[in-house]
C-alpha cells in the first residue's frame, strides 16, 4: 500500500485523473478473469479446500501429540532410560566375564585338564612329567590373589599325587620287583617328600602316620622300603613253609628254645615224607636266599650308597600339548631344585637279625628231624648261602654250625635208637635154663664154629675193617652192621663240637645192648661141677660175650673216634659220662661172673 502511495505521487495529474478509470477496467477484467477461473478450476478449488481442512486437523491432532508427547511420553522415556543403565550393569558385567572365559577358553581348557594329565602319567608310569606338573599348579596356587578355580584345580592335582603316593608304596610292596623299578620309587618318593619330618597334617593327600618329627625322611623312606621288600619276602617264603610245617605236623612257625634239648620222641615221619621235607627245605633256603640278598643288596643300593645330590636347576618342561595348544605359546613348567639328602643311618644290625628269623628257626625245628644222608646237601648250601652274604655284610656260619652239629647228634641218637635189638632173635630175655628156651648155641654163633667159639685177637683191625671173628656170631655181626651203617653216614658230615656227645650216646647204645646180653648170658654159664649137656652152651656164652666186650664194644668205639674223626681213642681220654660209666660197670660185672 505504502509502495502503490509512492507510486501516485510519481504520476502526473492526467494520469492521476486517469487513474480511477484505469483501477476499474483492471477491476472489471479481474473479475472476468476469476469468474472464468471459477468455472473452469472448480475442482482445484474444492480439492483445495478438501486439503486445508485435512492440513489444520492434522496440524491439531499433532500439536495434541506433541503436547502427551513433551507432558507425558519424555519424562517416562527419560525416567526408563534412568533406570536401563541399573538393569543391564549385572548382564553386561556377566557378559564381561563371559567374553573373557571365551578369550582365554584355550588357557582354562589347559589348566582343568592337568589333573587329567597327572591321573595319566600316573597311571602310565611318567613320575617325572606327573610331579612336573604338581609343582607347575603349585606355584600357581601359591601366587597372591589366586582365582577360586585354581583352588578346585588344586585339591584334584592333590588327589591325584596321593594316587601316585599309593603306586609307589605299592611298587615297594610288589614282588619281583628288581634294583632299577625301586630306585626308581624311592627316587620319586623323595623327591615327593612324603615322608618328611613335621608334616603331621595330611598335607599333600599324604597321611601324617607316614611322618615323624623324631625320625628323618630317609630313616622313614627306608622303614617304608624294608617293610614292602620284607612282605614280599614273606609272601615268597609262606608257601615252602606251609609245605614243610604239613609234613611235620606243625601247627605254628615257633622253634624250641634253646633250653630244649632234641628228643628222641619225634612225629612219625616216612622215608617219602623226610625226603619231601629235605626238598622242601632246600627250596625254602634258595627263596630266602635270593629274597634276603635282593633286600641288602637293594637296600645299601639305594640308601647306604647314595651320593648327596648338589642342588642343581633342572631345564624347563613343556606341559602335554592339548589339541588347541597349536595356537598359542606353550606353558613352560619348571621343576623345583632338588636338595641334597643325608643319607640314614644303616638299619643293617636290626635287618640281619629280622632276616634270620625267617631262616634259623625253622632250620632248627626241621634239621633234626631229617636222616643223617640228607642233612650234608642242604649244610653244604647253607654254606653257601653264608658265604655269598659275607659280601654284603651278614655273615652267619657260626650259627650254622651249631644248628648242623645239634641236627647231626639228634640224628645220630635217633639212628642207635631205632637200630634193631641185639636179642631180637630171642624172643624173651629169658635167665633160667629151662629146656623150653633157646640157647646160645642155637642162634648166637654159627654151628660150624660152636664146638670151638674163635676167641679175640690181640692184634687190633684198622678202625674201618671189621674184626673178622664177628662173624661167627650174626647176631652180633648183625648188630655191628647197624652201628657201622649209623657211623658211615655220619662219615659225610661229622661236626668236631659233638665227638664227647656222640661217643657218650654210642657208649649208652652199648651200655643198654651189654645189659641185655649180660643177662641173657649168664644163665646159661654154669660151674666145672654142673657143666655136663650145658657144656657147650656155657662156652658159646662166655665166648660171646668175651666177643661182644673185647671185640665189638673196642671196634665201634674205634670206628667212631678214629674212623670218623682220625683222632686216636688213646689221646681222647676219659669222658666221665653216664654210658661210659655204665659200659665200664657192666665188663666189671661180665669179668666177675666169668670168673666165678
């Protein structure tokens, strides 16, 4: 308007005048013009008109929204936006933690798997790789601010060295077992520490009854390691035993004291049954043989032997590879410095005598109930036995021969206790001169020789040839046989420790055998007056017991001291027993009923 007021100042009165005019012809031509716009775009306008309607509800539906919008949907959204960061801190944070398991899933895999890995190897006998790996997760377990699953790792990989503990000792309990496979345990086991001094807690899976504050771990190891070896040697030996003890009748493995003398009163036992116990015997003396010497030379192998070990840094070890251990570095585990070992003090002077129980007791209850001719084989490989152990140290022959020589005069007792009697053909002792008995000259000498009975030479035979005179009397011929064959075994194995007792106890055999044919004899020796039909007989009595006094009882007393021992009777003097005693008695008693 301003602009059209500007515009009539710059015109000139005429055009001014003009003006109106002007103004109405453009009025008229304008509104021809809408009139014939208006019929020609009615439906323009209308649709127009259509859409502004539409525009200003839109236009109110949506300042109504925004205004529920800024009044009520923002401070919902904003107060639930608050709260979103409160919900999803513990998921995130889990998330975390899962996302870093998934990182390290390769790490944690390997790590739970070396209980596993232990479990193997011991199973498979890799000590060395199993106690690497002990250490490895316990130096990670001893490290400040541990994870809780190293813990739980931790008390398996425990377990597990606790089962190889269990193996080890079982390896020291295992028959057969030679030196390498027990230095090799025991190697381990010191190294395990398992029997080391104050760990009376079970620390490490280990019982605290396997340690002792008074006593070292080597004196402990080698306890541990005597009392496996020493089981096994039992267990070898039980069944040798069993044998020999069911042949005997022996109910327990108890031995007679010392005090107890060999009696003659011995079980019943067949030739068979003593030839199975000399066989079992000698079995017996070759296991214990092979076991005891297997235990000392082990055992000062292994702990008398032993050089202190410096402590020495041994290389890292690389953990078994796990299938996923391609992609990452390998775990290096180092195993600890060994420490140097004092080597225990020698448990020698109470193994020797703990090994030769197993040995000497049953050797004096079984010995002499064996025969002379079978006793020399097993002294000759128990000597042996004694002197292969001279070289580690136990050296037992002088208990041998004790054992032997009291085996040897029980044998010997018992063969002139069972020789046959000498009257044996007469079957009563009988003293009167009844017509119903036998006589002298019927059985007790030849009939060749019974007019003229040979009398006793003055020049003695050598102590093994018999006198030749004997044999005119069987019976006593007979009787010396037997004497002799005791004697001739006795050859073979004859102890010098026991000469005055086997020469008392031949003197008593003797002594026991003149007493009966004293008394048998002198019924039948009759004066020069009542002679007549007994005659004959009465010197058929006096010859043969001047045969049996002066020939026989000299002879066997010969045979046995110098035949057997080479020593001369004359040097051996008087014995002052109670068979010498006896048989002297009984030649005074022969000599004054001859004479009167």
């Amino acid at each position: 308007m301003d602009e059209y007021q500007t515009h009539l100042t710059t015109l000139s009165l005429p055009a001014l005048l003009a003006e109106p005019g002007t103004l109405q012809t453009q009025a008229h031509h304008l509104t021809s013009s809408l009139t014939s716009l208006t019929h020609t775009s009615y439906p323009t306008f209308l649709s127009l008109h259509q859409t502004t309607t539409a525009l200003s509800n839109s236009l109110s539906s949506l300042s109504s929204s925004l205004s529920d919008l800024i009044s009520t949907s923002l401070p919902a959204l904003q107060e639930a936006t608050a709260a979103w960061n409160t919900r999803t801190t513990d998921v995130l944070r889990e998330r975390s933690k899962a996302r870093l398991v998934l990182d390290q899933h390769d790490k944690i895999k390997d790590l739970l798997d070396i209980p596993i890995f232990i479990d193997s190897c011991v199973r498979n006998g890799y000590f060395q790789e199993a106690l690497a790996l002990w250490s490895h997760v316990n130096a990670m377990a001893a490290r400040p601010n541990a994870p809780p699953i190293l813990a739980s790792v931790h008390a398996e990989v425990e377990t597990a060295i606790a089962q190889m503990l269990v193996v080890l000792l079982g390896t020291l309990n295992e028959p057969g077992r030679k030196l390498p496979a027990l230095w090799k345990a025991v190697n381990f086991l010191r190294k395990m520490e398992a029997f080391g001094p104050g760990k009376d807690k079970p620390e490490h899976g280990i019982p605290g009854c396997l340690a002792s504050d008074e006593a070292s771990s080597e004196e402990l190891l080698a306890l541990a390691f005597l009392s496996g070896r020493l089981a096994c040697l039992t267990t070898a030996l039980e069944p040798t035993a069993r044998d020999i003890h069911r042949l005997t009748n022996s109910v327990s493995f108890s031995s007679p004291t010392d005090e107890e003398l060999p009696s003659l009163d011995k079980p019943h036992l067949s030739d068979r049954d003593k030839e199975d116990i000399a066989r079992y015997l000698k079995k017996y003396i070759d296991a214990w043989r092979e076991g005891a010497y297997d235990i000392l030379t082990q055992y000062s192998t292994i702990f008398l032997e032993q050089q202190p070990q410096q402590s020495l840094p041994t290389s890292p070890t690389p953990a078994p590879r796990s299938p996923t251990h391609q992609r990452r570095s390998s775990v290096q585990l180092h195993q600890p410095q060994l420490t140097s070992t004092t080597p225990a003090p020698s448990l020698l002077p109470l193994l020797s005598p703990h090994l030769l129980s197993h040995l000497l007791p049953l050797l004096k209850s079984t010995l002499p109930l064996l025969p002379l001719p079978l006793i020399p084989s097993i002294l000759t490989q128990l000597t042996y036995c004694a002197t292969a152990f001279t070289r580690v140290g136990l050296d037992f022959r002088g208990l041998i021969g004790g054992l032997v020589s009291s085996a040897v005069a029980s044998a010997v007792r018992q063969g002139l206790h069972v020789i046959e009697p000498l009257l044996s053909h007469n079957n009563n002792n009988r003293k009167s001169r009844s017509a119903s008995e036998r006589k002298p000259s019927e059985w007790l000498i030849t009939a060749s020789a019974a007019d003229a009975p040979p009398a006793p030479a003055q020049i003695q035979t050598p102590p093994h040839i018999p006198p030749q005179m004997l044999a005119a009397y069987p019976p006593l011929a007979k009787y010396t046989n037997a004497l002799l064959g005791v004697l001739n075994s006795l050859r073979l194995l004859a102890p010098v420790s026991i000469l005055y007792e086997l020469v008392s106890a031949l003197d008593a055999t003797l002594g026991k055998a003149g007493e009966e044919l004293v008394d048998y004899l002198k019924g039948f020796i009759v004066t020069g007056s009542e002679k007549g039909e007994w005659e004959r007989d009465d010197r058929v009595a006096r010859a043969a017991g001047e045969a049996y006094f002066r020939v026989l009882v000299p002879f066997v007393r010969r045979a046995l001291v110098e035949g057997v021992y080479g020593v001369e009777i004359g040097k051996l003097g008087e014995l002052g027993g109670e068979g010498e005693e006896s048989l002297r008695g009984l030649l005074e008693e022969w000599e004054r009923i001859v004479s009167t």
